[in-house]
C-alpha cells in the first residue's frame, strides 16, 4: 500500500489532574514587555552570560472575531530581508559562542561521527532481472544509488547525488523506474525545499537525457508499461522570490513523454473548482489502469479516481468519492481491485471491489478488521503482506488472496518491521527491522518456503546486548493508558537522578515505533535514559487514536505527553530537572505548547522546525493542508482553541522557561522558519528564570529531508551539547 501520509510528503507528541492549564496573552500583558528583547542571563552550569542579540518590537495587532492579538514579531516573517538576514547572524553567533564553551561538544561530534560512520544500504527493489538498492559507505553526506545484475553481483553506481553540489545538500527524493529497467526518473532537491526537480537517466549507459522538470512538489511518478512516459503532478511556478513562502494550491496531473519539453506536457487532471485537492498517480501493473489518488490536505480520508489507459482518450472517472475514509490501492487482478481501507473498520481491513460495478453493497472483505490497527499492505508473489502494530511494535501477517490467513513472518524482537515491497510475479521481497537498541538490518524473504535471511546487517560499533528496552504505561488526564517505551543501559539505578530525554510526535496520524537513532545511542553510552511516548493524535491504536488529538481535542495530544514525563518522575527514571524533551515538526510544537503549560516540569527543551505560530501557519506554502488536523482561526471556536495551546502566543512574562534550544532551517519550505523566529524572539524576552534560550538556524538546509549528513552530525552535536549542559551527564 502507498501511505497516504507519504503521497503527500507532508510528513512534518503528552496530562494529569491539576495540571496548570495555559493563560491566553492579553494585550496588556503582550504591551508591558521590553520593547526589544534585549537581555542578560546567567547559564546556571556555564555561569556564561548572555546577551541576546535586540530584536525590536513592532505594532502588529490583528483582530480574531473581536478580540485583539498582537504580532510584535511579523518582520521576521522575511526570511531574506535584510533586517532578518542580520537577525539570523546575531543568533547563530551568540548560539555557537554558548556552545564553544561546552567542554564535552567536541567529545560528542568524535562519538557521533563514529557511530554514524558504518557501511548502510537500502531495500533492495527488483525490475526484470535487475536490483536497485542504495548505500552509503558511512560518511558520505548522501546514499548512492545503485544497481546490479544480482544481489551478489558486484553493483555499479548509478546515481551520485554527493558529485551534484560541493557542500552535500543536493538530495534524491525520489526514483521511478520504467518497466523494462531502461529508465529511471529521478527527483533532486537542492538546500532542503521541498521543490524538486526530476530528470531520466538511462540505467546502461548512465547518462541523463534532456528531459527536465520543475516546479513539483509531494509528487512521485508513475510509468506507463510501454516505457514511453510518466505520470507525475506539480504545482504552477510561484511569484518571483516566493518560492519558500507562497502557498501552493491547485495541484495538477501530468503526463510527460520521454524527449519532449516540460511545456508540451499532456495535462491529464484538474479540478479548478477544489484549490487544495492533491492528485498523486498510480500506473497498475498490467499497465491497462491509472489509479489517481484524491486527497485533500494532510486528511487520512481520500478519493479514488480512475482512467481506463486501454481506450485512447478516456474520461477520468470517480471510483470511490465522498472523502469517507482513507483507501491504499494494493494491485489488481483484471476488473478486480484490491485495497486496504478503514471504511466501517477504524483499525484497518483488506477489501476487493470490481470497478465495473463499484458501489459499497458489491464490495468484498478478504481480511476483517482486527483487535490491532493494521498499519500498511502490499501485494507481492500474489501474497498480501500486512504489518500490525501491537502497543506500537510491528508484527507481520501474511494472507492469500481470498483473504485465507497463511502464516507470520517471525521478527527478531520488540521493534518496527517495514517494507515487503514487488510486484506480483516476484517469489522474494525485503524488509527492515529496528529496535531502539539494535541497528537496522536488512532481510531477504523467500516467498515460497517462507524463510527469511540478513540481506545486510550494518557494523556499528554500539555495543547493544548492554542496553534494554521496557514499556511503561501512564495514565493521562482523562484516564487514557498511553504507552512509553524507555531504553537505557542495563543496572540502571532508580533513584531518580538519570538525565532523560523524552521524545514525541502525536499528529497526523503518523505512528512512532521502535528505530535505532545515533543521537539516543549515545546518549545512553553516556547513562542518559531514552524514552519514546505514543501519544493520541498518531495511528498506534488506529484511527480513534489520531482522532482523539485532531482540532478541538489537540489538548489531549499535550495531556498524554505531560502524563508521560510525570510517570518518568513518579517511576524514579528521573527528576523535572533531569528531564530534557524533545520534538521535530508537529513534535516541535508539542514540545513548544507542555513547555508553556508546565515550565516547571521540565529541565531542557529541544523544539525543532516546530509549528508555533497556531493562528497564521495556514498562510505559508503547504501549512494549509495542515487546517484539517488542527483547525482554523478564521473559525470561531477553533481559534479559541487554537490560541490556549499556541505556543508562540502563551509564552508569559516573567516566567522561569527550561533551557531551550531551537532548531530551525532557513530554507525549511514547509514549516517556515517565522515559526521558530518568532517563538525565539518571544521567549527571549519574556525569560524571567536563569536559563538560556537559543536558536540554531541551519543555513542550506529544509525542514530535514535529505539533509547532508556532515550538517546532521553538526545539528546533532549542537543539540546533545546544548542537553548535557542543561541536565547533566
């Protein structure tokens, strides 16, 4: 199954009785502030002095549905002007000063360049007799792609993205691979936006044609059978020097055939009246159908349409409408479709449908609804491959054709398995397995006696029988049991005196299960304790999950993770000033919102690329898709509910705020940096306690993807630095 959250690229989590609920900034109080955020503190461990750079006040006020709201901070929503351009040079100074000081900074660069340093490879994928994988020899600031006659053979290079810019930040984003294995469509990002570029390159010779296309953006694409062209979609070209902050609305399908010029395009799908539609295209393997994925926003819930390719010129038509629920096509056999839905099932089920008669009383249930949210499906070797989640641990099923359960695929222990991708003629497939202790490896399974083997298994040099991972369960302010993953070294003393970090995301419907990270290894080398919530607003336990921590009910995504840090306390794991929480994106502002709300719960806080500016994201590229996951201020009561949890707008003068370290990107197109802007310039000046609050803005760089490993290791340095100073290893 393609995962809708994937399609769409827009990938950007935790409560107890008595907890202080957030102030709503008055305008009073926004005017009693300094009139620059000027300052001095002393870092309590560093006894360092800071001096923020002035960041001056303006006299933005806006008017939400009579209330007035003010925005001292909108210049800085200019990323290139020159009044933020100097701003961003005064932060990143005063940031890397502070951390020049820190003693242990260069000790953790050497651990984590070590540990990243190892040979990784990607899932194979197998087109006629041919394997594309990926691999990094360790260093490398991007993976190469390769290919090779077999999976012993000795591969070639078929694309080096490090020999595409001198610094690493150009990126691949995405392959297409035609059917006969002569063409591959490849997609470059430059600086981290999320503006691609695609070009075909020829896999024998290895050389690129002319073909060139711009302007695409959540877009992967689709060949058809006969390796004449692809299906892919774009957004029209945005004003001069708007790129990174336009909004991107009226997505469009093409089709693109080898040889011609972008501008000679076959415009295959539109919708003039439906701005914020996205189409995301799907060749079936026969090659006689074009499945259209239909969604719009960042909504689990989706359309299919569909255009016969067998008759010159066909409409395109809806084969399942109305936005219900959310539908992965799987494959097809003639007329008969497969897909994966939560139609009338909320953890996940596996249907089959005739599109010569589609309506919902002629479809047919394969695999029924089960106690465990049914996480991804695909079809390969005419098996469906269906991966559960069990308290947020994968667990792997396999299923013939009429939906006749035909055995488990048994994993090595508690951890994430993904993958089990190819198409229906093939008798292997591969997937991944991670644990929060145990690296990556990679496994070929053999479809008919149903073995799995280590295709690669990665040597880092981590010491993993050392450490343990165990699964807590808090209890949340309304009674909710939320699950907690916590790892760390073998003996670990209870005595509630370990430096811990405690990460989450709680959004989207995007699920956190167990991974090997190079940050949390080494923090656990150094006796820190890691540990993971699964918060309401994810998909662990399916779609009342992640509906539980959409819009009105996004306090409880903050309930969940303040249950979380407080059960670390109670359990003796750690102490509020031991206790260090992190989050990127969606997890940036979950950590920016319990910050605000329980200052004093925490230690240290590490918001990156969060979205904190609640009343005015929709206005920014693609942060419109986000209104149906937290609602809108230009309603009523969602602003309401928006502006309690805001972090920007909550901050309060005079408050003792945790150590606070803020990451951003100033080419991060999808959660513009204004968001961290302004969130810094706030809290700077509204600081009433000791400790520090930085900023960190990467230049060159996005909201993640494809970032250049040397820039990863600087990032991760900066932050774990930032972390042992502020709580103590």
């Amino acid at each position: 199954m393609i995962r809708l959250s994937v399609l769409l690229g827009i990938v950007f989590c935790l409560g107890v009785l008595g907890c202080r609920p957030p102030q709503q900034p008055s305008q009073a109080a926004s005017s009693s502030a300094a009139s620059s955020s000027t300052g001095t503190i002393v870092s309590p461990s560093m006894n360092q002095a800071l001096n923020y750079p002035p960041t001056e006040r303006g006299t933005q006020v806006d008017n939400y549905h009579g209330q007035q709201v003010a925005d001292p901070w909108r210049w800085l929503e200019e990323p290139d002007s020159p009044a933020t351009r100097a701003w961003i040079e005064a932060q990143n100074a005063l940031t890397q000063a502070f951390l020049a000081k820190i003693p242990e900074r260069e000790k953790l660069r050497t651990r984590l360049t070590e540990l990243w340093n190892h040979e990784r490879f990607g899932l194979p994928r197998k087109v006629q007799s041919q394997y594309f994988y990926s691999r990094n020899d360790g260093l490398q600031n991007q993976s190469v792609l390769l290919v090779a006659d077999s999976l012993d053979g000795t591969p070639r290079v078929l694309l080096d993205p490090n020999t595409m810019s001198e610094d690493g930040t150009v990126s691949l984003v995405g392959t297409a691979i035609s059917d006969n294995a002569k063409y591959i469509a490849y997609g470059l990002a430059k600086g981290g936006s999320d503006w691609n570029e695609w070009y075909v390159r020829d896999v024998e010779t290895g050389k690129d044609t002319e073909d060139h296309l711009k302007w695409i953006k959540f877009s992967g694409a689709s060949w058809t059978n006969d390796n004449a062209g692809f299906y892919y979609s774009r957004f029209n070209e945005p004003a001069p020097g708007a790129a990174l902050t336009e909004a991107n609305y009226y997505k469009k399908l093409y089709y693109h055939k080898l040889g011609e010029d972008q501008s000679q395009d076959r415009l295959v799908y539109d919708r003039k009246d439906e701005k914020e539609w996205s189409f995301s295209p799907v060749v079936t393997e026969d090659g006689c159908y074009l499945v259209i994925y239909v969604s719009k926003g960042t909504k689990r819930e989706n359309q299919i349409f569909l255009q016969d390719l067998q008759t010159p010129d066909a409409p395109v038509t809806e084969l399942i409408s109305g936005f219900d629920a959310s539908y992965g096509f799987l494959g097809n056999d003639g007329t008969k479709f497969y897909f994966q839905t939560d139609n009338r099932a909320p953890l996940g089920r596996v249907i089959a449908l005739d599109i010569t008669k589609p309506e919902q009383a002629n479809w047919t249930e394969l695999v029924p609804e089960s106690k465990m949210p049914l996480e991804s499906v695909s079809l390969v070797g005419d098996q469906f491959f269906a991966v559960y989640l069990k308290d947020a641990a994968s667990q792997v099923r396999t299923f013939a054709l009429d939906g006749t359960p035909t055995g488990e695929i048994a994993l090595p222990g508690i951890g994430s398995a993904g993958g089990f991708g190819g198409r229906r003629d093939q008798t292997e497939t591969f997937y991944a397995f991670s644990s929060y202790t145990s690296p990556t490896t990679l496994y070929r399974y053999d479809i008919p006696t149903k073995e799995s083997t280590v295709f690669r298994k990665p040597k880092v040099p981590f010491e993993s029988d050392q450490y343990e991972t165990k699964q807590l369960f808090a209890t949340s302010k309304d009674g909710t049991r939320v699950p907690i993953f916590v790892s760390h070294k073998k003996g670990l003393k209870l005595d509630g005196n370990n430096p811990t970090l405690l990460y989450a995301y709680g959004g989207f419907g995007i699920s956190l299960t167990p991974g090997f990270d190079t940050r949390s290894a080494v923090w656990m080398e150094q006796g820190g304790v890691y540990a993971v919530a699964n918060l309401r607003g994810g998909a662990e336990y399916g779609v009342p999950w992640h509906e539980a921590g959409q819009k009105l009910s996004k306090q409880n995504v903050f309930d969940d993770f303040i249950a979380a840090a407080e059960h670390l306390i109670a359990e003796k794991y750690t102490s509020s000033n031991r206790l260090g929480i992190a989050g990127r994106s969606n997890g940036g502002l979950l950590v920016g919102a319990v910050m605000t709300q329980r200052p004093e719960l925490f230690g240290a806080a590490l918001p990156g690329v969060g979205v904190m500016d609640m009343l005015r994201f929709h206005k920014f590229t693609i942060g419109w898709a986000w209104v149906s996951e937290y609602g809108i201020a230009d309603n009523p009561e969602e602003f309401a509910a928006l502006l309690k949890y805001s972090p920007l707008h909550n901050i309060r003068p005079g408050t003792a705020y945790p150590a606070t370290f803020i990451v951003t990107a100033d080419h991060d197109d999808r959660v513009v940096p204004a968001h961290s802007f302004k969130f810094a310039a706030e809290l700077q000046a509204a600081q009433g306690g000791p400790a520090p609050i930085l900023i960190r803005i990467e230049t060159k760089a996005g909201h993640g993807m494809g970032m250049a490993l040397s820039k990863k290791i600087d990032e991760t340095t900066d932050e774990l630095s930032f972390l042992w100073n502020a709580i103590g290893l």
